[in-house]
C-alpha cells in the first residue's frame, strides 16, 4: 500500500515501510524519522464505541479497573493538594472524567466524539459535564482550564494540529496539557517480534494499523507539540493500564508493571535519552 502522503511533522513524501500489518503498510519518513500507518482513518474518528448501546458488563474492566492505578497516580501527582477546572479530551466513557472528579476541589469536564459513549457516561456514571462532538464545537470558554487531558487518543488522529491547537487556547496560562500514548521505539519491536515468533494471526495486537494512525517517539511527539504552540514538553511516568491485551493473568500484569518501573529507572540513569516505557507527556505554555 503505496503512500506520498506528507509526513505530519516535515512534509517528506520519501517514506520506507517498516511494518506490514496484514495488508496495511507502516511507513517511517526518511526526513524525521516519523512513523505512520498508510490506512486512511476517520479524521473525526466518531466510531471507536461503535453505533448501539454499551454494555457495562463488558467494559467496566479494561476502561475502569485496569485504568485506576495510572489514574490515581495522575491525579495524586498533579490534582490532590490544589483545586481548578480539568477537561478530559476524547473523555470515552467517562470513567476519568468520574475519578478526577472526585478529587476535592476539582470541577472535570469532558469531549468525547462518540454520541454512544456519551449516552453511557450520562446516563450509566451520571455524568452531565461530558459533551458529545467536536471540542472545537463544545463551546468552552478560551482560558477556562487549568488541566487538560487526552489519554489515548493522539495516536488515533490523521492530523492532531487543530485539536492540539485548540486545546492550548482552553488552557489558562500555567495550565497544562497531559496526554499518554503509545511508544513506537517499543511497539515496533514487539510488533516484529510477535511475527517473528507467532506470524501474522488475525486478532493479535500488532501496532494497530487501522486504529493507530500515527506512532509516536519522545522525539517526534515533543515535536508534535512544540509546533502546536506548547512551550514546553517533558515526560514522566505512571505505573501502565493493569492489563495485557485486555488479560486479567496476574503473571502478565506483574511483568508489565515490572518494565514499566525499569523503564523508569533507565531513564532517570540515562537523562531522559533512553526511555522504553509508554508515553507520559506534560506539555505546559511557558
């Protein structure tokens, strides 16, 4: 699958394939090193809940259960102890949205494109600040947040610029911008590695062609950012979402939460230069 598609960040249209995920190529330019999936994703990405009703039973889970520690790591690290407004950018289902707002003093809002996953944070979690459609849509007032998150949701946009830019007009000015995404200097590996040793089987996780439009470095992300007017980028550490591929086996979980503490060290022993675990991003205007 042939692409002369411009990279995101420095308009190359000369691009090796790194990856092939069943019929879909991933490229990584040969000017910045970017890497991006060839398939042609919805630009407002409004299908991810699917059309129909959400089912608790088989969501509560992956997106509550497994997400509690990386979310309660956030907010003790940068809600407890203070109070302000927070906006939780493609919110889901909501269950974010829920937890920080039980964090005192915090008032949290949410985005979220899919008019499905809306219905289930209102009407299942009670939840009346979640917005369906387009953050540029939602009416919020520039300057109005002091916080704003998207947790997975960057890899999944064909172009983050106008939402990222966005974003930086709703956050007041020593407000900040948190968001977590997949590591492409480890996914790629595993990808490789799972073919190596299994081949390409229907339902394994690769790199998510069709999902993951884009894959991000700490050095291509930063970038990302930069050029969407944040000023400043570094990255952090939380312990991951408590789950492989959607497992409940303590022994996976264990050696999850295993890399992601190594990875942390490594990078603290190397000064930022080598960091394999997910990406934690603080992105703040000055």
């Amino acid at each position: 699958m042939p692409t002369d598609r411009p990279c995101l960040l420095c308009a190359n249209t000369r691009h090796r394939v790194v990856f092939r995920e069943f019929e879909i190529d991933i490229f990584r330019c040969a000017g910045c090193g970017h890497v991006f999936s060839a398939f042609e994703g919805d630009p407002n990405y409004a299908s991810y809940f699917g059309d129909g009703p959400i089912d608790p039973g088989e969501t509560q889970f992956w997106w509550n259960d497994a997400h509690r520690a990386m979310y309660d790591a956030f907010c003790a690290r940068y809600l407890a102890g203070k109070t302000g407004r927070l906006l939780d950018v493609g919110a889901g289902l909501g269950y974010f949205v829920q937890h920080a707002s039980r964090v005192p003093g915090w008032e949290a809002h949410g985005s979220e494109m899919s008019k499905p996953a809306v219905d289930f944070a209102q009407k299942r979690l009670g939840l009346s600040t979640i917005r369906a459609g387009r953050l540029q849509d939602a009416g919020f007032a520039p300057g109005s947040f002091d916080a704003i998150t998207l947790w997975d949701v960057v890899e999944h946009l064909a172009d983050p610029a106008a939402l990222l830019t966005h974003i930086r007009t709703l956050l007041r000015q020593n407000g900040f911008l948190f968001l977590h995404t997949p590591n492409v200097d480890v996914q790629l590996v595993k990808a490789k590695l799972k073919r190596a040793l299994k081949g390409m089987r229907p339902g394994t996780h690769y790199l998510e062609a069709k999902d993951h439009l884009h894959l991000y470095s700490t050095k291509t992300l930063r970038r990302v950012l930069i050029k969407a007017g944040f000023a400043r980028v570094r990255f952090v550490h939380l312990p991951p979402i408590q789950s492989v591929a959607g497992s409940r086996n303590p022994l996976l979980r264990f050696g999850k939460n295993g890399w992601s503490q190594t990875s942390a060290l490594l990078d603290g022993l190397t000064l930022g230069a080598i960091n394999l675990d997910n990406l934690f991003a603080h992105a703040s205007l000055s």
